[in-house]
C-alpha cells in the first residue's frame, strides 16, 4: 500500500501544471523540458511575438517563440497519457462508461454492461467492465497508472492514427509505423522500437549517471562558491581602503596645494596695495617739487640778474625733465592682470607630492606671483 501511494503521489507530481497548479490541459513542451498547459503558456507569453525570447516560467532557460506562436510547442505525449489515465481513474463510478473498442469488439452487438466498471482499458485510456475486450490491454482499476502498465501502452502513428509505432527513425528522431517507412522514411536507419529504446536507454543512463554526480557535487561547489565571494568581498573591502586613504591624500594634497595659491594671492593683493600707496607717494612728493620748481624759477626770473638765470637755467631743466618723467610714470594707472592656469589631468596621473595639482598663478607685473 505505501508503495502504490508513494507512485500515486509521483503521478500527481508529474500531471500538475506549474502555473495553475492544476492537471495539465493539452501540455507543451519547452526545450528545457519543462511542461505547461497551453492556455497557461499563451496566458504568461501575451505580451510577446513569435521569435521573441522567453525565459522558462520554473528554470528561466530561454527559448525562441516558434513562428506559429505558442501553440507550436510539442506536445508532451506521455504527460497528456499520464493525465488521461490519472482523470479516469478519478472518474466517479456513476460516471464510467464501457470502452467503445469493447463494443466494437463485439461486432457491434449491445449487451449488457454492469454500470460499476471493475478494469481499466490501458489502449482507450478508460474504465470498462471486467467482460473480455479482444486484443486491448485491460487491468484492475487502481493500476492505471503504474509504470509497467503506462510502458505497455500503445502508441499511435501521429502521421496514421490507425497505426501503432512499432519502429524508431534514427535519422528523424522519431516513432513511425510500418506505412511511414514507406512515405516518408525510406532508406533512413530505422529500427524496431524496442531495440532502438534499449540503446537510447542506455544513452539515458549515462546521462542520469553524470547528472546524478553532478547533483552530488553541488554542495562542494556550493561551497566553493562562497570561499570564493568571501575571498572577492575580503579583496573589495582592502580596494576600497585604498581608494578612501587615496581620496585623503589627495585630498590633502588638494587642500595644501589651494592654501598655497591662497596665500601666494593675498601676498599679490598686499604688494600691489603697498605699490598704490608707495605711487601716490611720489606723486605727493612730485607735486610738492613741481611747486619748489614753479615758485623758485618765477622769483628768479623776477628777481633775479640776467647771469643769474642762464647760470641756473640748464639745471633747471635738468631738475624740470626729471619732475615731467615721474609724473609721466604715474600716470599709467591700471592694475595688473592675474590669471589661473588649473594644472593638467596627467599631473593627478603622477602620483607625486611636488607635483601641483590644483594650478597656478600668472601675473608678469608682480613680484613673487608664480610664472
């Protein structure tokens, strides 16, 4: 009993759509292998067109949407057989009908048939009653779904529904009845059904084997994972204290360099302010002589003989060009020009204290402005 329940349970595992979380309704197949109702596919692809990219709603594998649209999809054969046989198993006994190929079997005569189907039909997929049915495969109802009882289901021809698939196509990947190797698959590499699935089978295992070590690997490389992001982060970690101590020093570096140029203005300011004041000096003074000059050659002139002016006259000259030049020096009244050239990009790129890093000054009038 535990075992036929722990099948039961795998059963319904495998008929659940993983969207609606109800029995599959005509399931398709992605390439991942994971399988959905079609309505539900259609439903979770309504935004998108044939050939755009959909990622699988469990494992996010993505696929192209066939040019036919979702419909297009394969169908999942042994899922929809599974679901068939699991919904007649279900099915209530008031509801049960005897298998149409029974009656067939019969050569169309009606007898009776006990409402309470006691067997299952595994070819026609139904409950029906214990009577004999011919050729079909019956079994007690409850065994339905059992894997011996599902392999030994026939499959029809999907090019001759009339036909069961008795041969494999190795050239098409396909299941063909005896008419599609005259159609359609003449001189492929064809073998008996049975023969061909010992052989696929066994590619199967293997490839069960090396999924199943993988699967016990996971862990080890679950964990090689995480030493592996502890490592990145403990490295991210020293990066950005490097970064920051660098963003300080430069900083520093900034912030000395801009004090400098600071400074070195205001001494520019203070001398060009003693230069003003010294100027207007002179000019104070020049004018203060100018009017010595002015009231000295008048009393000569005024007072004094003719000797006395010429013998004064040249160096009155002399004294009155000099008194002209300094006036005239003063007269050009204008401030200096300063200018800020900010230092190049490659000077951040040297890395090195002497380098300035903020810019410098340009002023040709002024002593002790940078050049």
């Amino acid at each position: 009993m535990a075992a036929a329940s722990d099948l039961q349970a795998q059963v319904n595992d495998l008929t659940k759509c993983p969207i609606c979380l109800e029995d599959y309704t005509n399931p398709k197949s992605l390439p991942c292998l994971h399988t959905f109702c079609l309505d539900c596919l259609e439903s979770h692809c309504q935004d998108k067109l044939p050939g755009d990219v959909l990622p699988c709603p469990v494992c996010r594998d993505r696929c192209r949407i066939p040019a036919l649209g979702v419909s297009a999809f394969p169908l999942n054969f042994f899922v929809n057989e599974l679901v068939g046989a699991q919904k007649a198993a279900k099915k209530p006994a008031d509801e049960m009908l005897p298998c149409n190929s029974c009656v067939e079997a019969q050569d169309g005569i009606a007898v009776d048939i006990p409402p309470l189907a006691l067997k299952f039909c595994v070819d026609c997929i139904q409950p029906v009653c214990k009577m004999k049915t011919g050729a079909h495969l019956v079994v007690p109802l409850g065994e339905e779904t059992s894997s011996e009882v599902m392999q030994l289901h026939k499959k029809l021809c999907e090019d001759h529904p009339n036909k069961t698939v008795e041969l494999y196509c190795y050239d098409c990947r396909t299941n063909i009845c005896a008419v599609c190797v005259t159609s359609k698959h003449n001189k492929h590499n064809i073998a008996e059904i049975g023969e061909a699935a010992g052989k696929l089978g066994q590619d199967l295992d293997s490839h069960v084997t090396t999924l199943s070590d993988c699967i016990a690997n996971v862990d080890n490389l679950k964990q090689l994972w995480d030493a592996q992001r502890e490592t990145f982060l403990a490295d991210a970690d020293k990066l950005r204290a490097t970064v920051k101590q660098n963003v300080e020093e430069r900083k520093k570096l900034i912030d000395d360099h801009g004090d400098s140029l600071l400074e070195e203005l205001e001494s520019m300011k203070l001398n060009y302010t003693k230069e003003v004041e010294c100027t207007k000096d002179r000019l104070d003074v020049t004018a203060v002589a100018m009017q010595s000059y002015i009231n000295y050659s008048q009393a000569l002139q005024s007072k004094g003989s003719s000797s006395d002016v010429t013998h004064a006259a040249e160096d009155l000259k002399v004294r009155a060009d000099t008194l002209l030049q300094t006036y005239e020096l003063a007269k050009n009244v204008e401030s200096p020009e300063i200018v800020f050239l900010p230092a190049d990009d490659e000077h951040f790129s040297t890395g090195k204290d002497d380098v300035n890093v903020v810019g410098r000054w340009k002023c040709d009038k002024l002593v002790g402005a940078s050049r």
